[in-house]
C-alpha cells in the first residue's frame, strides 16, 4: 500500500508516519529530512537548499522529484508513506508517471485537517520544546518562515486536494485530535481501501 500524507506544515505528517512506519512496516519518504540530510552532509545540492529552506520556501522540483525517484527503486517493506511530497501540482504529476513507470499505485492520499491557529501553535510550540531539551530548533521553525510556509502551503500545495480528490483518491481526516486519536482515523481509512 502506498499513501500520501498531505496537509500544511505542522499537521502532523511526520509524526504519523511515523506512527506507520511502526505499526506496519511502511517506509516514510520525507523529503524534508532528505534535504535536512543533505544539509548536513554539506553536498552541494545541501548548501543550494539550506536558505531556500531556512525562509520557508520550496525547492525546485526538479530537486525534490530527482530525490524521490532515488528511492522509489529501493526496498518499500509496507508500502511508502510521502511526507510532504508532492507539494505542487508538476510534483503531483511527476510522481503518477513515476509510480506507473515503477509498476506501482498509489493506495490513498490522506489530508489531515487542522486549523490554522493550532498549525502556529504547534510549530511554536515544536522549537520552544526543541530549546528546553537542548536539541536543536529547525531552522524554518521561526515567526518569519512560518508564515512563508504557510503562504506557500496555500498558493502551491492547496489545489493538490482538488486534483486528488478529482481522481478519487483523497480522504480527509481531522488532524486536530490527539496522536493517537489521529492514527486510529487514519488505520481506519487504510483498513476500508
Ligand atoms: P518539511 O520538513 O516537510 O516541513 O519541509 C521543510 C522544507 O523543505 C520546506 O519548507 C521546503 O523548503 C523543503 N521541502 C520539503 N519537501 C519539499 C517539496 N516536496 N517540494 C519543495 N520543497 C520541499
């Protein structure tokens, strides 16, 4: 089985792909954390990103399909879980040539729903806990990106629920409840594909 996650920044996509990469063995493809990664290791397509990332806004397609087409090849256990990819329309469409080309489906794409007010909220709340543990705070967790994030979230990501729900794919689930209570939608909605 092979699912999207998708909803604005602090939805709470990793955390439940998290979730499901535990309970079922699926294999998450965040690419945040690839490009997070590539920061660290400092290649230079890392370095290219970092202060695209750091004021919240996307990277090129280009970049972010090539990363995703790196590892649809590899081994998906469970199934793969995108997190935060695709976050624009030609990233929507490269991804279907890509899965038609690998001979895979795509199972479901699941929106997690949550109001804008909670979003800052947890972000927010994300560095200060990140700071009081001594681990370190994202870059693009600040005020200033936030708001970048979300902007791109609406006037790029947004229309993905049109084109997904269009295709009939898309099941929305209200993210706004605890972790558990949002994983427990969310097998539902796997349980009934
Ligand atoms: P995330 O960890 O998903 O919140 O992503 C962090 C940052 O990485 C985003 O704000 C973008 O700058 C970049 N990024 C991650 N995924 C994508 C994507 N699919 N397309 C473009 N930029 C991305």
């Amino acid at each position: 089985m092979n699912i999207i996650l998708l909803g604005p920044p602090g939805a709470g996509k990793g955390t439940q792909a998290e979730r499901l990469v535990d309970a079922r063995g699926m294999v998450q493809l965040s690419t945040g954390d690839m490009l997070r990664e590539a920061k660290k290791s400092g290649t230079e397509m890392g370095n290219r990103v970092a202060e695209v990332m750091a004021r919240g806004e996307l990277v090129t397609d280009e970049i972010v399909i090539g990363l995703i087409e790196e590892k649809l090849t590899g081994e998906n256990g469970g199934g793969f879980i995108f997190d935060g990819f695709p976050r624009t329309l030609a990233q929507a469409d490269a991804l279907g040539a890509l899965m038609a080309k690998t001979g895979k489906t795509l199972d479901a794409v699941i929106e997690l729903k949550v109001d804008d007010a909670v979003l800052v909220d947890r972000i927010v709340g994300r560095a200060e806990q990140a700071r009081a543990a001594g681990q370190p705070v994202r870059a693009d967790d600040n005020a200033e990106s936030l708001k970048q994030r979300l902007m791109e979230y609406y006037k790029k990501t947004a229309p993905l629920l049109g084109y997904y729900y269009a295709k009939g794919d898309l099941k929305s689930v209200n993210g706004l409840g605890a972790i558990d209570e949002v994983a427990v939608e969310i097998s539902a909605v796997l349980k009934n594909l």
